[in-house]
C-alpha cells in the first residue's frame, strides 16, 4: 500500500520467509489472500507479481477512492484526538521533507501514513477496509510519480494538499477537510492518467 514494491516485480514465498525472518507456510497464506484481493497474480511457476497496470484499471480504482476517501475524512474529522492530530501533522511535515529530498519512497510512505492516520481515526473498520483493498492494488504504481515533474519531486507539493488537510482537521472543518482530500486524490488522477506509463489494455 506504500508503494514500497514495484509494478512487475516478482516475489516468491521462500525469499519472502527468508527475508521476514519466518516459514514459508504463513507466506503463502498471505500470498494467497492477496491474490483473493486483487494485489496479486500468480504466475506458471507459483510466484507471484504484481499485475500491470492499465489506464481503464487506475482510473477505476481512482474513482473508488474518489469516492471513499474523503468521505472518511469528513467522519475523522468529528472524532479526531489532539495525539492523532500531532501524528497526522508530523506524517504530512515527513512527507513535504521527503518530496524536497527527492525520496520517492518516504513521500510514499508516509503519504500512506498521513493518510491512513486520518481514516483510522474515524473509527469505521468497513470503510478502511474498502480503502485498504483499494490502495493494494493502486499503492506500487504512485511510484510513476517518481521521475515525472522533469525529474524534480518537489514539483508534486504543486498538487499536494496535505498542510492545508490538516489544518481544516485542526479546525474540525470536516466538510473542507474532505473537499481538500477529493482534491488531493482527483489531481494526482489527472497528473498520472496524463504522464504514467500504462501497460496495454
């Protein structure tokens, strides 16, 4: 979900194990349920990659978190606690710095973090569940933000609403707080669907 893997790589239950320091038995339980979830495909030989991705699938994706993830904004906002305020706010700083540093993989992460931080706070499990399928499917491939903005990352803070998402949290604006998320999620939409490479349809 933090994009920590790349599109097409290839990953095998005993170099898995070797490297979560486990057996391969509950590897492959996990590989299985992510394959049932769509993260997931299991190729001739029994390992497993993740699926290319089209420019119908991520637009599809996209619309589902379109729809979902700012609505559970606007929930966090009427339960959000100060200690999950200071979470949120130090995850959005992390990831303003990474952007700056040209780390394609801490902006990853932590825009994970900030953004999960949110949605766990609002207390609904069938609405993170939703948005944590999703994001198993979407995550590896905002890695195409990498690279892009003439290879300058810092260009993505051009449409990266977070600073602005936590003060409206801070405030207890809901209603702002989800327009700045639907923002937030509809620009990188439009960034990737304009200058990713897709695979074939």
């Amino acid at each position: 979900m933090a994009g920590q893997i790349k599109p097409g790589q290839k990953l095998t239950s005993r170099k898995l194990a070797k490297e979560l320091g486990t057996s391969d038995m509950p590897v492959r339980a996990a590989l299985a349920k992510l394959q049932a979830l769509r993260a997931l495909e299991q190729l001739p030989n029994g390992s497993h990659v993740l699926p290319p991705m089209t420019k119908e699938r991520f637009a599809d994706l996209m619309q589902s978190r379109i729809i979902c993830e700012p609505a559970l904004t606007e929930i966090a906002a009427r339960h959000i606690k100060p200690a999950d305020l200071r979470a949120i706010r130090k995850e959005a700083a992390a990831l303003t710095q990474s952007a700056q540093d040209q780390d394609i993989d801490g902006y990853l992460l932590h825009n994970y973090e900030f953004k999960f931080s949110i949605y766990r706070a609002a207390g609904s499990d069938s609405m993170l569940f939703l948005i944590e399928t999703v994001w198993l499917q979407v995550g590896p491939f905002l890695r195409q933000f990498g690279g892009r903005f003439g290879g300058n990352l810092s260009g993505i803070l051009e449409i990266d609403y977070h600073e602005e998402i936590v003060e409206a949290l801070a405030r207890g604006d809901g209603k702002v707080a989800a327009e700045l998320m639907y923002k937030d999620i509809s620009e990188g939409l439009a960034f990737l669907t304009q200058n990713a490479d897709f695979a074939d349809g």
